[in-house]
C-alpha cells in the first residue's frame, strides 16, 4: 500500500510540475534596413559641422565644378575592395551611410578620416561623436595614399 501511495505522489508530482513553458519573444526586434533618412534621426547627437576639416594632412580640396570620372571609377574600386566592409551607400551598418556625405562633412574632414582614422578618432569632436553613436566601431587605418583617398572623395562626390 505504501508502494502505491509513493507511487501516486511521485506521478503527482511529475505532473505538476511538467508544465509546458511559453517563451516571450516581445520587446526586441533587429530591423537592419535603416535608410540614411531614418538613420539622420538617430545621429541627432552628431553635430554637422562644414566648417571641421578634421585631423589629419589634408589642409584643403577644392572639387572641381565637373566630377572627374576616371578619378570616381579608380575610387568606386578601392571603396568596393576595402570599404564595404563597414560602409553602405544609403543604409547603416558598422559605418554610417555614406550617401549626402558632403552635406554633413567637409571635403578635407573626409579625406583625413579615410586617411587618419586613429588621429581623428583620438582628436576630432564629430569622429569621437560617431564612434559613440556606432557603438565604438573603430574605423581602421587602410593606409591609404593621398592619391587613392582622393579618388574614393571623388567617388564619394557621386553618391
């Protein structure tokens, strides 16, 4: 009879405690198909500043009137071989999108942070802002001419 009785409880229990558990999956979702627009509203901390030339060797550029195709064409190849890695044209993915660049930055800011990442990432206030709003993503010094970070700012210019 006791057998019987342990037996009963053991089944009980067992029973009471098998219940089938529900997973919540509200509350966070991934969407990685933010466009440059919405990603405007997320930079709100990141000031756009013409005037900042950033830290670097590059002091001044001057874009001619005409984009330079030849020039584009050199820099489209070097942006598709080591930029979009991190980059998009017009979404957000490590790196901002790099669509209306020149509406936010300056030439000459541009071509130092494609030149002198670590200097602007240590120095400059915009580069220190982005890092921040990219979850310290830090760009990497591709060591590249001034000669091939020219063509990818001219690339940049067609965008």
């Amino acid at each position: 009879m006791k057998k019987i009785l342990l037996f009963v409880a053991l089944g009980a229990f067992v029973a009471s405690c098998g219940g089938k558990k529900e997973e919540k999956k509200d509350g966070f979702e991934v969407n990685r198909t933010k466009t440059e627009e919405t990603s405007a509203k997320a930079t709100e901390g990141v000031p756009v500043d013409m005037d900042n030339k950033g830290v670097g060797p590059i002091k001044n550029v001057d874009f001619p009137a005409e984009i330079d195709e030849e020039m584009a064409a050199r820099g489209k190849a070097k942006f598709d071989g080591i930029c979009v890695a991190c980059h998009m044209i017009d979404k957000r993915m490590i790196g901002p999108a790099l669509k209306g660049v020149y509406d936010r930055r300056s030439p000459e800011w541009v071509m130092n942070m494609i030149m002198n990442p670590d200097g602007m990432l240590k120095e400059d206030p915009i580069a220190k802002a982005l890092l921040k709003e990219y979850n310290n993503a830090i760009m990497l010094n591709q060591n590249l001419t001034e000669a091939e970070a020219r063509d990818v700012a001219e690339y940049l210019r067609t965008l």
